[in-house]
C-alpha cells in the first residue's frame, strides 16, 4: 500500500522533506511512523502564497484553493512546512487538515537519540543528532533541527522550533509557539512563556 502524503508548504522546510520522505528506509526510525512495510510518495505540494516550486519536489504542485479538497482527498498523511518562528501557523494549519482526516507524519531521524520515559507527540519533525533526554516531552507539531539539545524532566510546548545547536537546560518549560534560535542555551529550570522567540546564541538565565 502507498500513502499520499499532502504538504503544505513549498520552500526550504519542503525540500527537506522531500528529500526524508525519498529516503525514509534510509534515514527515517520507523518505530515513529506507526505504519510497518507501508510505503510512502509525495503525491501533492500546496503553497497559496507561490505561483510555482523553486524547487524538484515529489507530487504535483499546486496553489489554486479551489483544487485543495479534491487534491486532499488522494492523500493520507500530511506534513506542514512552516517553520521558524512561524509555530502558531504550523500547528493550526495541521489541526486544519486533520479535520478532513489525513494523519501527521513524525519524522524522527535515526541519528536523532530519543531516550526511554519521554513524550513524543506528533507530526514531530527530529533531525540528525538531536536529543532527548529521559522524562522529557516534546508538544504536538514541533521542530527539533540538527544537534538540538533538550535535557531530562524539560515539557516542550506544542508547536515549538529548537533550532540546530540549541541547549535546553534539564527541568524547563517551554510553553507553546517558541523558538529557539541556533546555538542558543536556556539553563536549568527556566520557563519560557508561550510564543517568545531567543535570539540565535543567545544565554537565558533567567
């Protein structure tokens, strides 16, 4: 069986998409997709704000809305490419078209580590050498990129963007919609409020 997957979003964030989910025996943990000797294809790529793809991505491009529920309805799963501080959006977005029935794609690299006793939600997207420590929980429709950091008893907020090189600090909380730029560190114990955004290289003491 192949599910069609629908993304919503045309740049960056969708080329590296692509590119997993062309490579998803690879480089993909399957303990992740929930769907064993299941394939998956690209089959549609909607982005309303582009008249056409900068770039070579699987599935058929399209930015019309009126194609949106006919093109939805041949697709499974789904994964929103909107990333950066964008979370709020990314997170709506995918709890929009959970409502016509397509289910999130997780995306956990298998150099990513995640430890024993953590909380995955989904539509998690984990690159290459990030971590989880033990006790941790990662929110609904968040982004760990490359080399992310998030330490033992932290509660990640949903929707949330640790970028690449970020270190949480063990026993923090980070509310929803935050963004961690890159080689940012929150030491131990800090709450972050809901929809704030650290500057890349940032030290949050406090």
């Amino acid at each position: 069986m192949i599910n069609n997957i629908f993304l919503w979003g045309s740049k960056s964030y969708a080329l590296l998409i692509d590119n997993a989910v062309k490579r998803l025996k690879q480089d993909i943990n399957q303990k992740y997709l929930k769907s064993k000797n299941e394939k998956y294809k690209i089959a549609f790529v909607f982005d309303p704000y582009s008249k056409k793809t900068i770039y070579d991505l699987g599935g058929k491009f399209f930015n019309n809305i009126n194609d949106f529920k006919k093109n939805i309805k041949r697709c499974k799963n789904f994964v929103v490419c909107i990333g950066e501080h964008h979370g709020k959006a990314r997170y709506s977005i995918s709890v929009f078209l959970e409502k016509f029935g397509l289910k999130p794609l997780s995306l956990i690299s298998k150099y990513a580590q995640i430890e024993n006793k953590t909380k995955i939600g989904k539509g998690i997207i984990a690159m290459p050498n990030s971590y989880v420590n033990a006790f941790s929980e990662i929110g609904d429709y968040s982004i760990l990129n490359s080399s992310a950091n998030i330490e033992h008893e932290c509660k990640i907020g949903k929707g949330t963007h640790i970028m690449s090189g970020a270190c949480i600090g063990g026993r923090c909380e980070i509310e929803d919609f935050v963004s961690i730029g890159t080689n940012a560190t929150v030491l131990p114990n800090i709450k972050i409020g809901s929809g704030s955004y650290i500057g890349a290289g940032s030290v949050v003491t406090k």
